[in-house]
C-alpha cells in the first residue's frame, strides 16, 4: 500500500481541550475555530458530544439564549494550532513576497494561500498557516500588519449562509 501523505492538523486536536467532567468527547467549533490561548467555553450536545467556542462566538448567546447549559472546558498542555488569518492591503509589487516572507520568520507554515484580484488596488489575502505555538499567533498578526501596504489583519470569521 501507498503511505499517506503528510497532513496538517486542521486545527488544535480536541484532545488539547481538558473538559469538566473527564470522558467526554469534544469538538472544536467550527465556526469560530478556537485555538490557544482564546478564552473558550463548551456546551454539550447531542450524543454526549460537548462542543468547543470562542467564548466571544456569537453562537455561545444564542446557545445560552435557548437555555443550554455551558460545560467547563480549558486548553490542556499542546501549543500548536492552525489558523485562517485575512490580510487587507493595498496592491504593490512584490507585496506578496515580502508578506509571506514575514509569515516565515514568525514560524508560520502556509497550507493555503488565496489572493483576490484588485479592486480599485485594495487587496484582499486568505492564508491557512500551522503555528508551533499558538502564543505566537499575535506576533505573526503585528509582522503581517508591519508589511508595508498592509492595513489590516483579522482572525477569519465564517461567512453566514443565505437568509
């Protein structure tokens, strides 16, 4: 048999998650991707599944909103962590370079990289990168900022669906 390619965690294992009580099983929330050092909070859903959110993610209201309880849960002793970070810039030559050469002293690994075209020489950046340390994520953000013609870097937030 052919060996599997190498993969990238897809983002902190829930078994980095400690949970109140011990043995249940976790999930991390997909739609704030939580990952160390972020403040979290856990609810228990189906099947004994106790699921992992920011506690700044706008589901953790509407979550309490219905009356579900919150379970405990903290960060256990794994530091790395993956994350989609958005770049807003404004065009350049090589300004592509000269970030994700920041990217790479900061320690970041970029699994995923999108650039949109242009509009009106702003420019828009999606970078998935796999920290060591998630202690480090703040750093990497500053460095992305320092980027000249850089104006703004932010943790991805999921796009809500359809009305």
């Amino acid at each position: 048999p052919r060996p599997a390619p190498d993969a990238a965690p897809a983002r902190p294992a829930a078994a980095d998650v400690l949970v109140d009580p011990p043995g249940a099983t976790v999930r991390l929330a997909g739609c704030c991707t939580p990952v160390p050092p972020d403040e979290i909070t856990g609810f228990a859903v189906r099947g004994g599944v106790v699921t992992v959110h920011r506690a700044q993610c706008a589901v953790v209201a509407r979550m309490k909103g219905t009356g579900r309880a919150e379970v405990g849960v903290r960060w256990g002793e794994s530091t790395g962590c993956r994350v989609t970070l958005l770049a807003e810039s404004f065009g350049r030559p090589h300004l592509l370079a000269d970030l994700t050469e920041a990217m790479a002293l900061e320690g970041a690994e970029i699994v995923s990289a999108t650039v949109e075209p242009p509009d009106r020489q702003r420019v828009r950046h999606s970078y998935t990168v796999v920290l060591p340390d998630a202690a480090r994520l703040p750093a990497l953000m500053r460095a992305m900022r320092d980027v000249a013609g850089v104006y703004d870097v932010s943790r991805a937030q999921p796009q809500p669906t359809g009305a």
